[in-house]
C-alpha cells in the first residue's frame, strides 16, 4: 500500500517514517509539514493511505480529509482523543493517539489491509457479474428467472426490496439486502443513488434541478451521501456540459 504522511511536527514525522520503513507492506511516497502543501501532493499521487494529524496551521487534517481522492482512506494521527468520533465522518480507517506505538499503528494498518483486500474481491466479483445476463430471485418459494435488462430499479426495505421490472405490473419482492443486491448486478448498468434504490442507469427519463430522478412512475431524490457519484456518472453522460 502506498502512503503519505501529513504533520506538522517534523519529529512526529520522523517517526511515522521510521514505522513505515520497517512495514514490508507500505511504501512512502511523501511526508509533508505543510498541509496546503501536502492536499496537492495527495490529489496527484492518491496514495492508498493519508496518515494525517489534525490540529495543524492553515489547513487541519478534518479539513484536508474533505478534499482527498474518494481511493485514498485516512488514519488518523493526534494527541487530541476527543476528535475520535468526529474522524467517523470522514471514515477514517482508524485513529491514532499520540504518543504512537508501533504495536498500534501495525493494528491499524492490518486494518487497512482488509480494508482494501475486501474492496478488491469485491470489485472481482462485479466484474464476473458484468457477464451476467440474468438472475434468479426467490419470490413466494420459488426461484425466478429474471432477465438483467427487465430491471427498471430495486427499493429496498428493511430485510426486503422490491424489483421493478418492464412489463410487470407489482414489483418482486424478496428477503435480501440492498448490498447483496448491489453486488449482483453490474455496475456499468446499474448505480446506487440512495440508500434504498438501485437504478438501471438506461431507464432514466430525466434528471430535474433539484437532483431528482424520474424513472419508471418513481420520481427518487438523490441526497448528499450519493450525490458525488451520481454527478460523476451524468458527467460521463451528458453532451451539453455547462
């Protein structure tokens, strides 16, 4: 995993350099006292990893975890535990309280090893789904057959979601989550754009001003948490950019 390291106390630095040497799993890419310095030096390289301090000049590590790459993830480094729950935020992979310890910082790497092995066997297996042409779904005992292209979207319901398919009056309904869901279906047609929809991105009718979707007869907000992604997606999309 390549890193970076951001403080502003050059011997905090130090140290976190002398941890990384001695990780076989790591490699530095760069070590930064400056933080306005060092968010250029992240968006260009996007390192796997930030170790990041917090309370620094100009630019602090909360600030500065806003602004990374969505393929860099954050630990957190700092002498201040009441930013614990804050780092949650930003989903930081952990958070280290100064003085560090190499014990503690090869359990938060361990973490973020599993972290992204668990991404890529997950990515593997979207791409094996991406040849899938269909999918069975249990509905009322029994296993249905159902074609990718048919899906309009899937609403999700606590333990349940519903799939709404051309030419089907009622939707489908199964036991299944929405992530289960998500991980079946190919991710070149379908997008998560709210905790409860999965959209086929081909039956969308039209995207008005306020980030809603008009698709099937649901007419599905987008909110914050999905917005990056959605707009992402219309970007790769739409002609007449603005």
């Amino acid at each position: 995993m390549t890193c970076i390291i951001v403080d502003d106390e050059p011997l905090a630095v130090k140290l976190m350099e002398s941890f990384v040497a001695k990780t076989p799993d790591l490699k530095l890419l760069g070590s930064f006292t400056d933080s306005v310095e060092a968010i250029n030096a992240v968006k260009e390289q996007k390192p796997n990893l930030l170790f990041l301090d917090i309370q620094m000049p100009d630019l602090n590590g909360m600030e500065l975890a806003h602004m990374i790459p969505t393929e860099t993830r954050v630990i957190f480094t700092t002498a201040f535990k009441e930013y614990a729950f804050e780092s949650y935020e930003v989903s930081a992979l952990d958070f280290l309280l100064k003085p560090i310890r190499y014990n503690k910082f090869m359990v938060a790497v361990e973490k973020a090893k599993e972290w992204f092995n668990s991404r890529n066997e997950e990515g593997e297996r979207r791409k094996e789904n991406c040849s899938a042409t269909s999918l069975f779904v249990r509905v009322d005992g029994e296993l249905r057959n159902i074609t990718i292209e048919s899906i309009i979207y899937v609403n999700g319901m606590k333990d349940y979601v519903m799939f709404y398919l051309d030419g089907e009056s009622k939707p489908l309904i199964t036991h299944l989550t929405m992530k289960a869901v998500e991980d079946m279906l190919p991710p070149d047609k379908f997008l998560r754009v709210h905790r409860s929809y999965i959209i086929a991105v081909d039956k969308i009718k039209k995207v008005d001003r306020n980030d809603c979707i008009y698709i099937g007869n649901e007419i599905i907000h987008v909110p914050d948490g999905y917005q990056e992604s959605f707009h992402h997606f219309l970007g790769t999309r739409t002609i007449n950019k603005m």
